[in-house]
C-alpha cells in the first residue's frame, strides 16, 4: 500500500486575471488527471467581491515517485510556462500531513481543536474495535510486542481510510462553522 501525498499550493493571480486563470486552472486539472499518479486535485478559488489575489490548489499522489514526476512532466512544464502572464512570484507549496491531510477537503483548515476533538472521537471507539477484532481473529499466538504493532496498523488502516472521511464528510458543517 502506497502513503499518498497530499500538497497545498497557493498562487496569487495578477488584478484581472482571476477569470482566465480559473479557466486556465480546470482545464490543466482535467488534462494532469492522465498523468499516471494523480489520485486527486481541488481548486479553492477566493470569495466573490474579496480583494485576494490567492487560488488554492488541493493535489494528491499516489506516492514520492509520482508526486515528484508529476512536477517534472511536460504536461506541468506546458502549465507553467501557459499562465506564466497571469501569475504574481512563485506558488507556495506545502506538504500535508497528518490531521491536515485527513481534512484536505476544506478550503480553510478548521481549528487545530476541532480537528483533534474529531479524531479523538474516532480513535475511541477504533482503538477498542482493532483489538478486540484481531484478539477474535489471532487469539493470543502473537507475543505482545508483536500484536500491539498489528493492533497500531489495524487502527492506522481503519482510521486512514474509514473513519477519519466518514466523520469528516458527516461534521462538515460544524468544523467549518465560525473557523474558531
């Protein structure tokens, strides 16, 4: 199983500009979706009538390798080179991990708080189901040190990819209530 890697960028788009950089934006995330480890891509495009010049691109990989030949490609260099007349200085990038990537969907992160109560509450009931199950399917073959590295994968798996998106999608509305 690859550790997909999920990167925020931000680019600030020249007064004017907004428009046909948006344009731009959805048709080059259409055309990178051919490229071979693309799992993922958001545009975050700011408010109507706010004065932020700042787009927000959400993109997730299938592993290292492929985020790393996504922005080698031709078919990025081609984007680069395409919006060049659009784009003030050079995007932002930034890698996330852990909470942060769990709420990747979110165009504005929640409170660190939030996000922690979340996964609290997820970690509770899963770090008593992973034991108990795996008990259940292994028994007590397995010395301690050995089952407790299977009951953190079996939590980690449960987490990553059922529990942590089914609260996030079911408390969206809270966590992205007032931001505080």
């Amino acid at each position: 199983m690859s550790e997909l890697i999920h990167v925020a960028i931000i680019r600030r788009v020249r007064p004017g500009c907004e428009a046909e950089f948006k344009r731009a934006l959805l048709e080059f995330m259409q055309e990178s979706f051919v490229q071979a480890g693309v799992y993922g891509a958001n545009m975050i495009i700011p408010p109507p009538g706010t004065p932020s010049p700042e787009f927000g691109i959400l993109r997730t990989f299938a592993n290292e390798h492929e985020h790393v030949a996504f922005y080698e490609s031709t078919v990025f260099k081609a984007w680069e080179d395409r919006i060049r007349h659009l784009i003030v200085g050079d995007p932002v990038h930034r890698r996330l991990n852990g909470l942060e990537a769990w709420f990747r969907s979110s165009s504005n992160p929640p409170p660190l708080w939030k996000m922690a109560l979340l996964t609290w509450v997820a970690v509770w009931p899963v770090s008593m189901a992973v034991p108990a199950a795996l008990t259940l399917l292994l028994g007590q073959s397995l010395p301690n040190v050995l089952f407790a590295g299977v009951v953190a994968a079996g939590i980690v798996v449960v987490l990553t990819w059922v529990a942590m998106p089914v609260l996030v999608k079911f408390a969206s509305a809270w966590l992205n209530s007032n931001k505080n």
